[in-house]
C-alpha cells in the first residue's frame, strides 16, 4: 500500500469537500489503486475553520509553514483562490521538493508559467485538473488522452454562472437582473458576480486551455473579453425565432502560427450541441485531428463535484505523475478588429420611410452586406427594434460602421452587437 500525506491550504467549500470525499471515498480509492490518502494538516485564514478541522478530526494549524516545512507531507493542496498569498505558497511548497495540486484558475492565469517552470526545474507536479470545469476530467484529457493530437479550435461554456442566468432568461422569459437576483439567492451567483457576468472566469480558464492545447500563456489583459451583462430577453427570442441560442463562449482557434483567442457572448445554431447546454453545466468543444470532434460536458462548479478532480490529482501524484511538459510555439495572438465572422445587429430605429435605407447606405459603404432584415413591430414615427444578420464582415469594420449608425438622429443607441460562430 502507497501512503502519500496531504497538506490543505484552505478551509472553504472545496477544501471542506475534499476532507469529506476523502473519508467517504477513501478505502475505494484503495481498493482500486493501492493507495492510502492521509490528510495529515490543514490550514485557514479563519479561525472559526477550526472547528470544522476539529470535527472532521483533523489536526488544523494556524501556519503554512508548518504544512510546507513538514517533512511527512508529500502533496500540498492550495484551495484558498486569489493572487497572494496563494502563489507565495505554491512557490514555497515547490522550492520544499512538495508536488501542488491547486484549483485556482485566476493565479494560473497570471502566473501559470512562473510556477510551470519552476515544477518542471524542480521535477515535480502541479495538479489543475480542477482549475477548469470542475468536475470534468478535462486536463488530464488533453494532456494524456490527447497528447497525439492537434487542437485546431476549442468553444468553451467555462462559466456555470453566466449559462445559468442566459438559460433561465430564455426559459422564464424574465430580463438579466430578475434572473441574476434569482441566481444570487439560489447561491448559484456570488453577491458580487462581476467576475463571472463579465467574463474575467472564463478568460482565466481559457489562458489554462491556451497553454495546454497551444503552448502559450497568454496576458488574460489581451485577449478580447466581453460579459453577459448587456445581453437583453430581447435578444435571446430574437435569437431563438432565428433558430440560435446565445451562450457565452470562450473561443480558441489556431491557423498556422496565429491563435485567435477571445470571451463574448456569441449565437449558437441550435442544431449545434453547446446549444443545449442548459443551467450551471459547462461543456468544451473540441476539433481536433486526428481524433475529430469530442465534447466533454458536465458540473463545472461546486465543492462536492470540484473535490473529485482535487482527489484526481493527489492521486496522479501517488501513481508517480511528473510535470506536464507543454512546447513553447512560436505563435502569435491575433486581433480582434481583423477577425472574421457574422454579426446579429439589433437597432432601436425611429419607424419612418427611409431609415432602413440609410443603415443600409452605411453597412455598404464598409462592404458588410446582409443577409437578413427582422421588423415585426409597426410604431409609426416611434423607436422600434430591426434586427439584422451580417454575411461574414470584418469587425473593424463593423465597429465603424456602428460608430456612424449610432451618430444618426433616427436611432436609439447604442445597437447592440452579438457574433455569431459556425461551429
């Protein structure tokens, strides 16, 4: 029987359901692996923690140091989130000779290839299975199941959150705020949900899969990032009458040496299996050769489903897993304003003879043609939705012809924008 002993940073949620689906599933962790999992200390910033530590019998400390300097701790498990101090001790750990296992995206994201590299300096293991997607065995997929594979593009709903509150507002017909408050109460949405409804969550989960699919940790601050919180239940039934349904996606796509990486809400076919991804759930599109086309769905947040990708890696661990070695590439991030793709445009427009005509005028003088025009409501002289779908433009362009659209006297701005894919 393997012994490896655990130090946990961080009493909270998934720390506390680690401990608990440690002691529930542990002697079938055993049986199936030869291996005994003893959680040997845990720490937290809180001292009420204390009593949850003395309920589970565990001995709690009120010092890292004292997890990090043990010599019989093999694993230290960082689970308290944010920046600092939570590199401080993942760094400290490592340089200690400790494998890490650690959930959190948001230090991966700006940090990820300082504590890469020096894991692989040290020949040890930084487990992130739980970094992204929660209980989806989504890294150990690509680092392992697809190490013989090229990833040409990847759609992500990384985000239970924002699919939550863009599900429930088609569903109940209700607008962004009634459904947010809703998500708040359910606990589903953190009382200060801006991380998540503008999209900072997602971008940081998709820097992880741009370093695992593509070899490069890119500055979360550069690539294009763009939240939910504009997105009206005007759009979403124009949306599905147009057989689309709107999700926010995180999306990666590679051409030669270029990477084209972005966050923003984006319409979905509904013949298109993201499409139905409803609720909290999370789900990653992958394309790649030679293996195809592969979905990986399921929770993506949680204490309870998070712990079973902690346990994942503390075990990798046990079974004498070293670090991840991703090549560099020499690839270059691209521009958004030179990306092209189609454009849902919704304008509030004065209904008057003529005002069709002049957006027309506007689109064309920057060679976006269109390829269908919604009006459905009449209000003579009275603002009215139009809603348009581009042919595939290029999104400078499209941002200056909005610049001259929203100056004229016949509309409401400002127009809403959403891009579409066709995946």
């Amino acid at each position: 029987m393997i012994v490896k002993r655990v130090g946990i940073i961080g009493l909270g949620k998934v720390g506390t359901a680690v401990i608990q689906s440690l002691r529930k599933y542990g002697s079938l962790i055993s049986r199936r692996t030869s291996l005994k999992i003893e959680v040997k200390g845990v720490y937290d910033v809180s001292k009420d923690k204390k009593k949850i530590a003395s309920k589970l019998a565990l001995p709690f400390t009120s010092s890292t140091r004292a997890l990090i300097n043990d010599p019989d701790i093999d694993i230290i498990v960082e689970l308290i989130g944010g920046i600092e101090p939570a590199r401080k001790f993942i760094m400290e750990a490592l340089k200690k000779g400790k494998n890490v296992v650690t959930a959190n995206k948001a230090l991966l994201a700006k940090y990820g290839d300082q504590i890469f590299s020096l894991a692989k300096k040290k020949n040890l293991y930084v487990g992130v299975e739980a970094s992204v997607c929660g209980a989806i065995p989504l890294i150990k997929s690509i680092s392992e199941g697809l190490v013989a594979c090229q990833v040409n593009k990847i759609y992500g709903i990384l985000n239970g959150t924002t699919n939550y509150i863009l599900y429930k507002m088609g569903k109940d017909r209700l607008s962004f705020s009634s459904i947010l408050h809703q998500a708040q109460k359910k606990g589903i949405a953190e009382k200060d949900s801006s991380l998540d409804i503008e999209g900072l969550d997602t971008v940081n989960k998709l820097c992880i899969l741009s370093y695992l699919c593509f070899g490069i940790w890119p500055n979360s601050e550069k690539v294009y990032t763009e939240g939910i919180s504009k997105i009206s239940l005007l759009d979403i039934l124009y949306a599905r009458q147009m057989n689309y349904r709107i999700k926010l996606l995180a999306i990666a796509k590679k051409d030669k040496n270029t990477l084209d990486l972005r966050v923003h809400p984006t319409l979905v076919s509904m013949e298109h299996p993201l499409s139905e991804v409803g609720l909290a759930y999370n789900a990653v599109y992958f394309d790649t050769q030679p293996a195809g086309q592969l979905l990986f769905y399921g929770e993506g947040a949680g204490g309870v489903p998070t712990s079973s990708s902690v346990i994942s890696d503390i075990v990798s661990i046990g079974f004498g897993a070293k670090h991840f070695i991703r090549g560099r590439e020499n690839i270059t991030l691209s521009n958004i304003k030179d990306v092209k793709m189609r454009y849902y445009i919704r304008f509030m427009a004065q209904d008057n003879p003529g005002v069709l005509a002049k957006i027309s005028k506007i689109l064309a003088s920057f060679s976006i043609s269109i390829a269908s025009v919604t009006q459905k409501e009449r209000k003579k002289g009275k603002f009215v939705p139009i809603v348009m779908i581009t042919h595939e433009a290029k999104e400078a362009d499209i941002r200056k012809a909005l610049l001259q659209i929203d100056r004229l006297s016949v509309i409401n701005c400002p127009s809403q924008v959403i891009r579409i894919e066709d995946i």
